[in-house]
C-alpha cells in the first residue's frame, strides 16, 4: 500500500494567513504571551517544508495551529481550503517522543486509529501489517512498546500515522532525541517515503543540515513574536542520501541557513 492509492499529490496544500495567537499569563509575574503575530505561510501540495527558528519563537504553536490541536485568535488557517476546526486523521502529528500506548502491542497500536473511526474488515488491517512490513517492524507486530528500541518506536508510531494515509504530515522535532546512527537511519527512511508517497510535510528542527537534507524549501523564523525571516529554496537534486551533505552546494547553503538563523536569534 502507498499513500498515493488514496492521496495523490495535489492534496496537503497549506495556507497560513494573518494568523494571531497569544497566550494569557499567569501573573505579573507570568506576563501573556504573543507567540505568532500575523504570520504568513503557503506550503505547497506534495512539498517537505522545514521550519527552522530559535527556541520559543512560535513553531510548535503553529503546528498545533495546523493540527487543530488550538485555534487561531485571528487570521486563517487552511488546509486545501479549508479551515482547521480541531484534530482529523488527513493530517498526521509526529512528535519528538514517540507516541504509543504502552498495553497495545505494535500492530494494535497501528491499528488504533483506523478501530477508533470505527473502520470494519479486513482492509486495516492488511493497511497496518503492510506499513509494519514497510518500516521494517513486521517480526515486531507482537511486541510491546517496551520491548521496542528508540528507533523502533519512532517507526512504529510512523506507520500509526501512516495507517491513516495522511496528507499532511507534521513533525515537530521528530528526530531530535535520537543519537546519530538512528537519526540518519530515520532521515533516510522519512526520505524514501516522502519520495515515493509525496504528501505535504511540515518538519520543525533545530538542525541546519537536517533542514537542507530534506527540505524543498527551509523558512528560517525570528522571535518573538514568531516572524518569517527568510525563505530558502533548496534546489537540490532528488533522490537525496547522507553522502550529499560533503557536497560544495550542501555546504554553501546550510552556511547561508546558518547564518540567518543566527542573525534572527
Ligand atoms: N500553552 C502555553 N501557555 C503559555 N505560553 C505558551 C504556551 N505554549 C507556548 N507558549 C509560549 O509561546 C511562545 C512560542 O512557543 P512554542 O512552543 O511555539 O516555541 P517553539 O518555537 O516551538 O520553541 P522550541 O524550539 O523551544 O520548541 C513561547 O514564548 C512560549 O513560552
Ligand atoms: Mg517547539
């Protein structure tokens, strides 16, 4: 199964437009804060968008904009047109923990969401076990999230996004807990399957050259409130592996990533 049976690459489209979010303080002491203050941002359908910034400037309110997980004080957010009013399956959510419930072994865990939407026969299940054998985790559809590596985890609470065939997929940090050897091993993975499904993706990091190894474009954010400060186009050809990133075009750009990021901090 590939996500391009059901979602083909002119789905996922994001538009961001004047949007406004403040979060109320607590005290004098914990004053409110203005996290985003009337951003903008277009991503295209089928493309991988990184959003790099210093901490605190915005990129995780915004991902919970476009998961639906809160709502905008103004502006608008739209995903192929329409307005996000709260969380739906079309736009999956990966975050830097992995998230799996500990008392569902891994393919009831990927089988969570189809189960709960209330998706009868024998579909989701072949969904799942195809996913699992897709991430490498078919001997490991019995086994508990503890009895799971790190990386492990982190494919498994993929294929519970991917089982929803999504067409956005938003991943804040998703790699940033992991040691070297996984993390390039999960970059490689998140490339192949982006190169052959094409959703949106909408990828937060603090890594420059994890930004310039995936990304289509790279919007570097300053803070705060949460700003556009520079868009970069990363013209680079495609299939992309880890040995790309000695090349003299990879280390020019991630220089100029780098040094925007730096000016914004
Ligand atoms: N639930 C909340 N309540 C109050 N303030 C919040 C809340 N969530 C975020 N903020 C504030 O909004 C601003 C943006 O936070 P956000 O988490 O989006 O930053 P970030 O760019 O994701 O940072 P990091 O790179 O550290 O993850 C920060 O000033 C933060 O303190
Ligand atoms: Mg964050």
């Amino acid at each position: 199964m590939t996500i391009s049976d059901t979602v083909t690459g002119s789905q996922g489209a994001v538009s961001i437009t004047g949007v406004q979010k403040a979060f109320a303080g607590r005290s004098r002491k914990a004053p409110g804060r203005q996290a985003l203050d009337g951003f903008d941002l277009e991503v295209r359908a089928g493309e991988f968008l990184c959003l790099l910034g210093p901490s605190g400037c915005g990129k995780s309110t915004l991902l919970n904009l476009l998961a639906g997980f809160s709502e905008p004080d103004g502006g608008e957010v739209l995903v192929d047109g329409t307005p996000v009013t709260g969380p739906g399956p079309e736009r999956g959510v990966l975050f830097q923990t992995p998230m799996l419930f500990p008392w569902l072994n891994t393919l009831d865990n990927v089988l969570y969401g189809p189960r709960a939407r209330g998706e009868k026969g024998a579909a989701p299940r072949k969904r799942a076990t195809d996913l699992l054998q897709t991430v490498g985790l078919a001997d490991a559809a019995a086994s508990y999230p503890h009895e799971l590596s790190g990386g492990m985890r982190h494919r498994a609470a993929f294929a519970r996004v991917l089982v929803n065939q999504p067409r956005l997929l938003l991943m804040d940090e998703p790699f940033g807990a992991l040691d070297a050897i996984t993390r390039a091993a999960m970059q490689r993975f998140l490339l192949e399957l982006w190169e052959r499904d094409r959703m949106t993706v909408v990828f937060v990091t603090h890594d420059v050259e994890e930004a310039v190894l995936l990304g289509d474009r790279i919007c570097v954010m300053s803070g705060s409130p949460g700003r556009t400060r520079a868009v970069f186009d990363v013209d680079l050809p495609r299939p992309r592996d880890l040995e790309m990133t000695d090349t003299l075009e990879f280390v020019h750009l991630k220089r100029q990533v780098r040094e925007s990021l730096e000016a914004s901090l």
